[in-house]
C-alpha cells in the first residue's frame, strides 16, 4: 500500500489508501465468513513524537473513534462502485489533540478520498 497506493497530507495526518476491484481476495478464501470487505483502516503514531505509549494509544483510540462514526458515508459509497479500500492514518503532529480537531480533520479525509473515487469512476 505505501509504494503503490496514493497519499496526501492534512495536517497533522498523512494518509496511505489503495484502491482495487479485489485487493482482499486473499483475505475473503481465509475468512470464516463470506462478508465481502469494503473498507479495512489502520492507524499510526510515531514513538519519535510521543515517548509514552499512553499518549500514542490515546491518539491511536480519538483517531479510531472517529473514523467508526464518520466511515459510513465512505463505505455506502465504495460499494456502490465496487471498490474495496485499504486505508492507513498516520498523525504526524507534535502535540496531544483534542477531539473535535481529529473528528474534524478525519471527516474532511473520508469526504476527500470518497469524491476521489466517485469522480474517477463514474
């Protein structure tokens, strides 16, 4: 995903995504279910920034939170097109973030990658 995806940055956070028709065919034979996944996510905080690993877990958990309330909209959309999505959140910033700024700036990510993919394929 970090060679052959597409990235862009909003501060504080740098964004990896890979879109494919089946980039999870290998992981759908392994499941034990047969959901079709739409939307994998993962999240990331350099140990360089944040010593304590309280501080990264407690990015790491506002990032997760608000990426479970704002993804749907995303997920709605890529199935629509059928496109599966691998995502990667890094935050970049020095500083412990408040909430509303992450809930905020996670919400202009998802609506900048849905119009990517729903402009290119449509």
């Amino acid at each position: 995903m970090f060679s052959k995806g597409k990235n862009f940055s909003l501060h504080p956070f740098k964004i990896f995504y890979l879109g494919y028709d089946n980039i999870f065919s290998a992981l759908q034979k392994k499941s034990s279910h047969n959901k079709k996944i739409i939307l994998q996510c993962g999240v990331g905080v350099s140990s360089k920034n944040f010593k304590k690993a309280v501080d990264r877990n407690r990015i790491k958990r506002l990032i997760r939170e608000a990426y479970r309330l704002q993804k749907i909209f995303l997920s709605d959309a890529l199935k629509e097109k059928n496109i599966q999505l691998a995502l990667f959140i890094i935050y970049t910033g020095k500083e412990l973030p408040e909430y509303k700024m992450v809930s905020d700036k996670i919400d202009l990510i998802l609506h900048r990658i849905a119009m990517e993919f729903v402009k290119n394929n449509t």
